[in-house]
C-alpha cells in the first residue's frame, strides 16, 4: 500500500505564475544516454511580490545553476525531485541552468526520449520538465530558440519554427538552430533528431504565401505518406474557408514515430504522430485507418490556431482547445465525407466511450476542478463531449453569430493563455445572448435523459409534445441543474412523407425547440394526421432520448426519415430493444422477424449510399447494450446479440451474398469515402453472414481473404474467417503472419483481431500471444492492439465468469505501470465501471482494482484512477 496519499490540484487554487519567461535558449548535446540540456531563460517577476523562484524539474541530473552570469552555491538553491528553488533572486534576470538526462533509459514516453534510434519528445502535459527546469505551465508563453548538436548520424534536426542555421562540426557531429517567433508554452516544444526520409510538399495560402510542407518518416516509407500530405493540404485550405485561419510560419513539419503514448501532437510548426496515425497504403492500411489519419491531421492542424497561437490558461481549461478542435476535425470530416455518416460514427463514438464515462466513478463534467495527474484527463468527455457543447453552442445561436464569435475570440484572445468563460464571453457578446445557462454544460457531469412524449388530438389537428430532463447524480454532484437543450424535430405521417406543422404561426417542417427547464410544453398547430415523431434529429444534444415511440413508428423512421441520423437511430433503437428483451429472457421472435424485413428493404434503396447502409447492418456492441441493461450480463448480451445476428444472417443471407458479389471492387483502389464506403458495406455483409457459420460462409470468408488486394478486405476476409473458426482461420492466420511480419502496423492489426475473438478458448490464445515473440508491452501500439483490444472490445471474453480475464488485465497494467504510467492508466477503464455488472462480477472486478491500488511502488497516474473506481468501497 501506498504510505502518503497524493494531494489533488484545484482549480479554485489557480494563481498566476509568480515569474514570466520572455526568452529561452536551448542547447541540446545529444547523445542516447547523456544529454546536456542547457538553458537560458529571461526571467522578469509578474507582480509585486517577493516569492522565490520555483521550476519544475525531474529526473534531471544537475549541472550548474547560474544567475546572471553567477553560479549559484549549494546553499543559495535547493534541488528536491520535483523542483529546483532560488529563494533570493532580483526582478528581472538570466537563469541559465545545464542537466543531464538519459533519452534511451526513458521509457514513460514522456519528455525526451528514444524511438527507432531516434530522438523524440512529448511534452504535453507536464513533459518539459524532464528536459529541463521550467515553470512547466500552459499560461508562460516564451519565444524559443533551440540549438541541437548531435553525432552526423542523426542526419536531421529537427525543433519548432524556422531554421537559422546548420551545418558541420568538427569530431563527426552537426547542428542545428530553430527559432519560433511565435510565444508558445513549453508543451508545445519538440525536438526529433535521427535518419528519416522526407516527403516534401508546398501550400500556397489565402494571402498568397507559400508554405513548404514536410512529413518525416522511417526510410523507405515516403510514399506511406502521401494520403497524410493529402489530407494536411486540404485541412489548411478548409481551415480558411471555414474560419478565415492562414497557416503563420514559412515551415509545417510532421513526424511519424513508432513509440508514440496516444495519437499525436500539435507541437508549434511541428507535429509529431503515432505512425499508426500518419503511415498508409492500400496493401498495409484499412479504410478506418485512412479515415482517422485525415481527422488527426487536420485535428492537429487545426490546433495551430485552436491550443498553440490561443492556448489555455491552466489545464482546468483543456476542453478550450480540445473540445473546439474536435468539433472543428469533426465538421472538417463531415464535408469530406458525407454529413449524416460522419454524425453516425461520431455519436456511436461518444455514447462507447463517454456516456459510459459518464455511467462510471470517473464521471467528471467537461471543465472538472480539481485532478491528480492530469494526463487521466485527456478523456472522451473534454474531447467529444467537449465537442457536442460547442455543437450545441452553434445550434443555439446560429451558424453566422457562431462564426462572428469565433472571430472575435481569434482576435482577441490571439497570443494568450486563457479560460472557458473568455470564450464563451465572445458569443454572449456577438449574438447578444445571456449564456450563463449554457456554461452548465461545462460544469455538471452525466448525461441528461430527455423524455419526449406526445398527445396528438385529431380534432383540433394539434400535437403536444411533453419534454422533460434529467440527470442522475455523478461522484461529487448529487444535485443536477436543468441544461439548455438544442432539439430538433419533425414529423412524418404513417406512411412516412414528411408531416408539415405550424409553430406561433410559423409553418415548418422541422423546428427547433429549446428546452431550458426540467420540463416544458410545446405545441404545434396545423397537424394533418396522427404524427410519427422525429425528435433529437442530428442528436442535436448529448442526451439519452427516452420516447414514447412505438415498434411501428420506429420502422416508419427507419424507411424513410429524412433526418438520415435519426433513420438509423431507429433501426438502432429496434435491434437494441429486442437483444435486452432476449437477454432479459423474453426473446420476440416474430419482432425480430419483422426487423428483419425492414432491414432487408432499407439495404435495398438504391438510393442510399453504402457507407450509411454498411452502418444500418452493424447491429449495437455488446459495450454499448451493456450501458442499457441493468446490472449488466456480458454473457447474456453476448448471446443475444449473437442470436439476432443468426437470425439477419437467415434471414438475409441471399440479399447478403449478393451484395457482397456487388460491390466487389472493380477499378482501382481509392481511399475516398466513396470507395470506402462500397467495402464498408461489402464487409458488414459477410460480417454478418458469418454469424451462421455454414460451409458456404466458410468458402465465401476464405475467397474474400485469398481475393483481397488492400487491407481493408484482407481484415475482413481474416475476420469472417475467425467468426466461422476452424482450420481455414488457423490456415488464413498464419499466412497473414508470414506475409505481414515486417510490418508492425500490420502485425498490430494481427494481434488486436485475436484480442476480439469472441469464441470460447479465445482466452487462451491471448495469454499465449503475450509470450509471442512479436509481442512488445513497451511499444503502446503493441500493448494496447492485444491488451486493450481484449479489454475493451471483447467483453464475452474479459468478463469471463472466472476473473480469469479481469486478473490478466491488472497483471498487464502493473507490469507497464513499472515504466510507462501513462500508458497503464489508460488502460485501468474496463475494470472502472465494476458497479454496473452482476455482483458476481462486480466483485471480481473491484477485487483486481484492491490489488491494483495496494502495489507497492504505484504510479500516481494509475493511483488516481484505481482509488476512484474503487470509490468509498474500499477504503
Ligand atoms: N494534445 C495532444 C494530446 C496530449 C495528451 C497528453 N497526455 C493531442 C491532441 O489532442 O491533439
Ligand atoms: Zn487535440
């Protein structure tokens, strides 16, 4: 057990920094094992008074610590593991200070460390402070010049802004020197160096600059690059039309590394990615792949202006820059890629991770106020829930006064560190409106249930619709506030044509209501006929819709509303009623029929495009039935789900088949989302066919894998395959091996579609599989394709009634926890929500999570999360 208990950081004890940093200098003497940092920083007191210099330092070895030219004895400065102290300094001087570190030993992945023989960085969060003493926060903005020297082997050198200077040093080495102009946080600094190969590129900007485009890879994988340079060009442009945002610097660089702890990095001038996120080719890459390198290029770019050249004032405030920077990758998708099925795939992304996020002890609103370690708290709430409030921001006010208020925070707030309330603030003062409701949004946690309930009276041709909403308590919030809530809606008759209605006398065919207390009634005028009623269309709030919908109007939505999101929410609505119902024993077997059937019509409009059809097919994951059964049985949900999949596979199996023949790809491969969109559908189809695993299915499965000629279907051929098991699986498994194994991001793909094998014995092979001698905990990419996809996506297996998968994943988290906390917190999820389970399960759960909290030697990161999930359970 832990001895002393780590203290949490409050928002309510924010103070501004006791000194600002105008100038730093950096000289970097690299080698793998003993690196000298040096640093110049001009330090000048902000305010009055007479506090000692405190930066932030640790695992630094000390050098020296000078002021203004004067090294300063052991008594006029102290060193502890967290931070080095100068009682006595005068207002306005140069500290320089040396350390060494040690890149190759640092396996956190945090600050300085060593990919592929290459030197990188992570600085965000709290990295910068293993590179050097700083005062490591995001509201000290300094210009940065960074001088690199390095043995000639590591050929390019790399940091933020412009290149002053290189060139040649005697001894075999050479240097580099970088200036960025632009004031940053020391976050936002990086530095790569190493052997790389360039793909070059150029953008001319809307002022008629030219920008030169440069993303740095392993040798020999330029061209895995290009759909990366595709997709940054267009996000630079797109940023333009959309927010009137030019590019600022002469120079754009990204990175690829393999060693990455999460996706990537919007370091100023210099991104550094995951390769997984970056590296892509037909043969090596799948459709989901391209389709998240376009979103994190364009997130990371559009951070420039959304986290660099505005940042945030402390981390309380990480929403400002993550929550806006996805809505904008968000709305960059959406014009790239159809509207209704970017919407679809974000919301069915946002109820996986962060309603569940929000039914969990880690429950916290979207600005919370007080964290241990804040690298728990890149979560899927300040990210895509984040994402939804300034949807909703825009709904409420109007897409013009939306753009005037962005305008006007870019004016503003350019160049500063700053808060969600300056934020907001811009658009109370654009549009005019009191948006002191709405910041609720930003401060209460849970999702809201919203009822919508409707009385319909034919004689005066009038609907009334009853909405309520509510939300239960969450850790810490037993009182919830009414939130303003955007809802769309509209309404079709029987045979579903769309129902024209009056609102204070304004004829319409969709309104937006604005529900902004606990209850309200609205009424609408001029109905014709009885209404099937389209609410929450768009999800146009983060809610969870409860109506008084039946079977019957839920199929006329599903034929034919024009909402496309809200006609898939039907047919998703139907299939997940009758799995609870059977995994609550009462199977429906002539519903699940005429689900069936309505499938069956709605894959044979012509008129819809494959990509929403292939999203229709996908039935609701056993995670996401689980958020809906109370206490929740993976195994019964697992049944279920597998049950109304045989019976679609029957049901549908002629339609399926010949779908698949097709769409089978004639011309050449393009990654495009209308490509994509045909194998999405052709695979959800033999996904689904699988689920009656006949000899022909087997035949069909095996074909398709043989045939593949890109990864996308070479995945689903091996996983139709895996589906149906039996030696063609074990036959197609190895083959992939072989074929694959030089590959790790497609060795990564091998693992984590093992980790999803739902089949009894499944288990077995994932233990194996961590004796593999591909298997490599101290690469993330690896760890979490087997750990995490176990955990998290394979819910029959990992909660095996024994434990037996609850105890392997906390073996897995102490292990890493022992050099990468970072990674290892971010794998304790899948044990958090421990309450929502059968007790027997429950008990399992929280019982790996005691064992957890009690290791000697525990992070703080995995420390916080554990001692949360266990609550006051376990004290
Ligand atoms: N800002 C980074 C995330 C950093 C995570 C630090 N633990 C990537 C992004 O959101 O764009
Ligand atoms: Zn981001």
């Amino acid at each position: 057990m832990r001895t002393e208990t780590p203290q949490p950081i409050r928002l309510s004890d924010y103070r501004p920094p006791a000194f600002l940093i105008d100038e730093v200098r950096l000289d970097f003497a690299l080698e793998p094992s003993r690196t000298r940092v040096k640093a110049q920083l001009s330090v000048r007191r902000n305010g009055e008074h007479a506090e000692p210099l405190v930066l932030n330092g640790e695992r630094l070895k000390p050098i020296s610590v000078a002021i203004d030219g004067r090294v300063l004895g052991e008594s006029e400065r102290t060193i502890d593991a967290e931070f080095l102290t100068v009682p006595d300094v005068p207002d306005a001087f140069v500290l320089a200070t040396e350390v060494e570190i040690d890149p190759a030993a640092n396996k956190a992945l945090d600050g300085l460390y060593m990919s592929g023989g290459r030197f990188c960085t992570q600085c965000e969060a709290e990295g910068f402070r293993k590179i050097t003493w700083y005062p490591d926060r995001p509201d000290v903005l300094s210009r940065f010049t960074v001088r690199i020297e390095a043995d000639r082997s590591f050929q390019h050198l790399l940091s933020n802004g412009n290149l002053i200077e290189a060139g040649d040093l005697p001894g075999g080495r050479r240097y580099a020197v970088w200036n960025d102009p632009f004031p940053k946080p020391c976050y936002l600094f990086a530095l790569v160096a190493g052997e790389l190969d360039v793909l070059e590129d150029k953008l001319v900007t809307m002022s008629g600059r030219t920008v030169d485009l440069r993303i740095f890879v392993d040798p020999g994988m330029a061209p895995r690059a290009a759909y990366a340079m595709d997709a940054l060009k267009r996000s630079m442009k797109w940023d333009e039309q959309a927010f009137g945002r030019e590019y600022d610097l002469d120079l754009f660089m990204i990175v690829a590394v393999r060693d990455f702890n999460f996706g990537a990095m919007e370091n100023k001038g210099l991104n550094i990615f995951n390769s997984s996120l970056l590296l892509a080719d037909p043969e090596t890459a799948t459709d989901l792949d391209y389709e998240r390198i376009e979103s994190v290029v364009a997130h990371e770019y559009f951070h420039n202006w959304t986290g660099d050249r505005i940042t945030c004032r402390d981390w309380f405030q990480l929403c400002l820059k993550e929550g806006l920077t996805v809505f904008r990758d968000q709305s960059f998708s959406a014009d790239m890629r159809g509207e209704a099925v970017q919407r679809i795939k974000d919301v069915k992304a946002l109820r996986a991770r962060q309603f569940a996020e929000d039914q969990g002890p880690l429950a916290h609103p979207v600005r919370p106020s007080s964290y241990l370690k804040i690298d728990n708290f890149y979560t899927a709430t300040i990210y895509e829930k984040g994402a939804e409030v300034i949807r909703m921001l825009k709904a409420l006010i109007g897409a013009e006064a939306f753009r005037k208020g962005m305008d006007l925070y870019f004016e503003r707030w350019d160049g500063h560190a700053t808060t969600v309330e300056a934020f907001i603030a811009c658009f109370a003062e654009v549009s005019g409106r009191d948006l002191t409701d709405f910041f609720a949004w930003y401060e209460q946690a849970g999702t809201p249930t919203l009822t919508v309930k409707r009385r319909y009276d034919a004689a005066a041709r009038t609907l009334e619709l009853e909405l309520t909403q509510s939300t239960a308590p969450t850790p810490g919030q037993p009182t919830k506030r009414p939130l303003p809530m955007p809802i769309r809606i509209g309404l079709l008759d029987a045979e579903g044509r769309t129902l024209a209605f009056e609102r204070d006398g304004q004829a319409l065919d969709e309104t937006l209501v604005v529900l902004d207390a606990a209850e309200a009634k609205v009424t609408l005028t001029g109905v014709e006929r009885e209404p099937v009623v389209s609410a929450l269309r768009g999800f146009s709030a983060p809610v969870t819709l409860v109506t008084d919908a039946k079977p019957k109007d839920r199929y006329v939505l599903l034929a034919g509303d024009p909402d496309l999101f809200n006609r898939w929410e039907a047919g998703q609505d139907l299939a997940r009623d009758l799995m609870l119902a059977r995994a609550a024993g009462r199977p429906d077997e002539v519903a699940e029929e005429r689900y069936a059937e309505a499938l069956g019509r709605a894959l044979a409009d012509q008129a819809a495009d494959p990509a929403f059809k292939a999203l229709l097919l996908a039935l609701p994951t056993e995670a996401e039935l689980s958020l809906a059964m109370k206490p929740a049985d993976p195994a019964a949900l697992h049944a279920a789900r597998d049950a109304l999949r045989l019976r679609l596979a029957l049901h549908l199996g002629e339609q399926l088949k010949h779908l698949h023949i097709g769409l089978q790809q004639l011309g050449e491969f393009t990654p495009d989302a209308a490509g994509a969109g045909r194998r999405a559908l052709r695979n959800a189809a033999l996904d689904l066919l699988a689920a009656n695993p006949r000899a022909d299915v087997a035949e069909l499965a095996e074909g398709h894998y043989r045939a593949a000629t890109n990864m996308t279907d070479a995945i689903g051929g091996l996983n139709a395959l895996m589906l149906v098991g039996g030696e063609a699986f074990e036959a197609a498994l190895a083959d992939f091996f072989e074929r694959w194994k030089s590959e790790p991001l497609v060795i990564d793909k091998w693992f984590a579609l093992q980790a999803r094998d739902p089949s009894e014995g499944a288990f077995g092979r994932v233990l194996g599989l961590t004796a593999h001698p591909a298997f490599d905990p101290k690469n993330p990419n690896r760890l979490r394709a087997l750990v995490s996809t176990f955990s998290s996506a394979n819910p029959a297996r990992f909660h095996d009634p024994s434990g037996a998968g609850y105890s392997f994943l906390a073996d897995q988290i102490l292990a890493v926890d022992g050099f990468n906390p970072m990674t290892a917190a971010r794998m304790v999820e899948p044990l958090g929500g421990w309450r929502r389970y059968t007790p027997e399960l429950g008990e399992l759960m929280k019982a790996q999570l005691a064992r957890i909290r009690a290791h000697e030697g525990l992070s703080k990161n995995v420390y916080e999360l554990a001692s949360k999930a266990l609550g006051s359970d376990e004290d």
